[in-house]
C-alpha cells in the first residue's frame, strides 16, 4: 500500500474510531422549577417511595445506538433511576419523607431509544401506584415520548440518542406528579 | 470536552480525524485550538451594581442544557462555578439545593443554542481546514448561550425573570487572531469558567436592580 493510500486509511480508521462504541452511565437530571412550582401549586402532602421495578420482559440496564449503550449506575436499573428522578422532584419541593403514609411506587413498562441516521424517537412509560398505610388506592399507567433530528455523524448522533433519552424521565415525573387524578388520590383521605 | 458544542465537535470530528492522520507525516502543521470570550457587553458597572440590603436564604435549581434538552455531563461540570458566584454575589444569605426558610427558589437554565445554518457552515469549513490540515485554512466556530434566570422570592409568588445572551468563540488552524473579540484562552475549561462569571455578574445583577426583588 502506498504512503498516500496508508494516509486514507488511517483517517478513515480515525474518524470511525471517533464514533466507536462507547459505554455511559445515565445522568442524574437536576429538579426543575415548572415541577417544583406544580408541586407547591398542588399543595399535594409529603409522600415516600416504594420499590421500582421492571415488567416483564424488558431490558431493565440498556439503551443501545449503532453499538454504543447507555446504561444505569453499577447494580441498578432503569426502573430504579425512576425512581431516583421521583425522589430529586419530590425533594427539591420538600415533599419527600420516608415515613409518610403515602408512598409511591412504580412499574417500568417502556424504554427504548431509536435512531436511522436522520431521525430519533425515544418513550418511556411506567404504571405508577399510589398506596396509604400499605393498601392501593391509585394506579394509573403513565407515558411521554419525543423525537429528534439525528446525524450520520456517530459522534453526535450517539449523545443526541442518549440524552433525548435521559430527558424523558423528568418529564414523566412531572406528567405524573401535575396529573390531576393522582393529585386527587394524594390529597384523598 | 465536556459541552456538547455541536459546531465544534462536527468540526473537530473531521478536522481531528485528518490531523491525527498528518501528525505522523507533519506533527508541526496543525495549530492548537484557541478559545475566546468578550465580556464586554456584559460587564456590570460600578455604578450600576445592585447588592440586596438584606439577602436571603436561596434555593438554587440549575441545570445546563443543549437546544433545551438536558445536558447532564456540562450541568456536573460548571454547577460548582454556578454555586461559588452566587456565593460570592452578597446578594443571598445562604444557598441550598433544597428548600429554605422564606421558599425563595432561583432557576437558572443555561442553554447552548445551535444554529442550523451556523452548523453546516461550521461542518464544511471544518472539512476544509481538516483537508489542508490547518497550514491553509482555518475555522471559527461560535457557541451562543442563551441563560434565563427566574427567581421566585416565595411561594405564590411572581415569579422575576432576566435572560441574558453570550458566547464562546473559538479557532481552529490558521486564523487572524487579530479578527476575534475578546480574552484569549489555551485551555477551553478556562475560557467556560470565565463565560460562566460574566453570565452570573450581569443576570444577578439584574435580578437585584428589579423593583420586585425583595429589598
């Protein structure tokens, strides 16, 4: 192979090692004011959280795009990180105690991410229970999605995945922590 | 680096790949990128400058974003520069991440806007440079910040917002330094800690001149 021929071949190889698989932790999304002012608005008591858990037959510690994934902390899940989101909005307004009578608890029933180059979709969805002193008084199945323009650049179509996928979990903890039913069901005697 | 900066990392990405390539053949062809923040418009004046009489506990929720989605890994990175000035503006008595006495909440969301028309010139100047591996041609990529800044001085309460714009510029191969405003920087982490203060120098500021701001 010539120097100018060997020249090309190592740029190709660099430019695709530069969108080569990686493996992340998902982020911790920070608590917002729309939730925080929603909360306070609502006027909802102090709640704590039950376990999270994954249904059934879906992938409870992966997001994969062209090869790369996205993966919760060491140990846990993508339900698990539900939950924590639940807990960093509920703190954040000072609605988070342990030792309430009421606690939330969840099921994640959706998570995927997607993209071909031009277009991104993600969605997450999870059935949220709501209990008092240990009995169920609410269930409801949650669900939000979105979509993006994508790249055929892997270096930035990858973190683009990634983080419209992140995003999704605040915004179905604000859903449900607005949803006029389950404000009811916290405030109901 | 640590900000999803869509212009310079399309750019970096093929001007990176080929000058990897030309390190072996011509490791002195490529020039390092340099890293430029004016803070001109922003300065805050002595006599304009607005300390509260009497501050307040705060509650801060911060968060960095891109296009308006979340960026986790630049929100961990510059929320202790976002602490460290609200710290040092006098103009809060404590600040906290969760509640306070009095409810008073400050959100600021600082959002790395991309422009689609700025993208593309940036991509196909990056492929140039990359080309003529920085001897011939260079880039200049601008990052534009759009930061808003809502306090809410207690529950219920309206709620006082301020916006204010900057941005990061930096250079890539051979460019006139002379041509771009403002304060050079070898290290972009420098040049991102030095936006960061001026953005909170005037949005405070601002916030404290607003007759709605507790006094």
């Amino acid at each position: 192979m010539g120097t100018a021929a060997k020249g090309w071949a190592l740029v190709l190889g660099s430019a695709l090692a530069l969108a080569g698989c990686v493996s992340m932790p998902i982020d911790e999304v920070p608590a917002s004011l729309e939730t925080l002012q929603a909360l306070r608005q609502a006027q909802i008591p102090a709640l704590g959280l039950g376990s999270f858990t994954t249904a059934k037959g879906l992938d409870p510690r992966s997001i994969n795009i062209r090869g790369s994934t996205l993966h919760p902390a060491k140990g846990s899940s993508f339900a698990a990180f539900l939950g924590e989101t639940f807990a960093t909005e509920l703190r954040a307004a000072g609605k988070l105690d342990p030792s309430a009578p009421l606690a939330l608890s969840g099921e994640l029933t959706e998570s995927q991410a997607k993209e071909n180059m031009a277009r991104g979709t993600a969605a997450l969805g999870a059935t949220l229970t709501l209990s008092r002193g240990g009995k169920a008084v609410f269930s409801k199945p949650y669900r939000v999605e979105t979509s993006w323009k994508s790249d055929f650049i892997g270096a930035l179509a990858i973190p683009d995945a990634f983080r419209n996928y992140n995003g999704l979990y605040a915004l179905l903890v604000r859903k449900a922590l607005t949803d006029p039913e389950m404000i009811a069901a916290m405030k109901g005697g | 680096m640590f900000l999803n900066r869509r212009f310079s990392a399309s750019a970096w990405t093929w001007a990176m790949a080929l000058c990897a390539a030309v390190l072996l053949a011509a490791p002195q062809a490529v020039k390092a990128a340099k890293f430029y923040v004016d803070g001109t418009a922003l300065a805050v004046k002595p006599e304009e400058k607005v300390v509260p009489a009497a501050p307040k506990p705060l509650q801060i929720l911060y968060e960095f974003q891109r296009d308006g989605g979340p960026n986790p890994k630049a929100t961990k990175f510059t929320k202790p520069f976002i602490l460290e000035d609200l710290k040092a503006s006098g103009g809060f008595s404590s600040v906290a991440e969760t509640p306070v006495e009095g409810g008073a909440v400050l959100s600021i969301k600082f959002n790395n806007v991309v422009d689609p028309e700025a993208l593309k010139k940036a991509k196909a100047d990056g492929f140039k440079t990359g080309l003529s591996f920085g001897l011939f041609g260079g880039t200049v990529v601008e990052d534009l910040y759009v930061v808003t800044f809502e306090y809410v001085p207690a529950p219920g309460a309206t709620p006082i917002k301020t916006v204010v714009h900057h941005k990061l510029t930096t250079s890539i191969g051979k460019v006139d330094q002379t041509t771009i405003p403002g304060v050079q920087y070898k290290k972009a982490d420098l040049a991102v800690r030095e936006l960061v203060r001026q953005v909170m120098a005037r949005g405070l500021n601002n916030l404290f001149a607003d007759p709605a701001f507790p006094r």
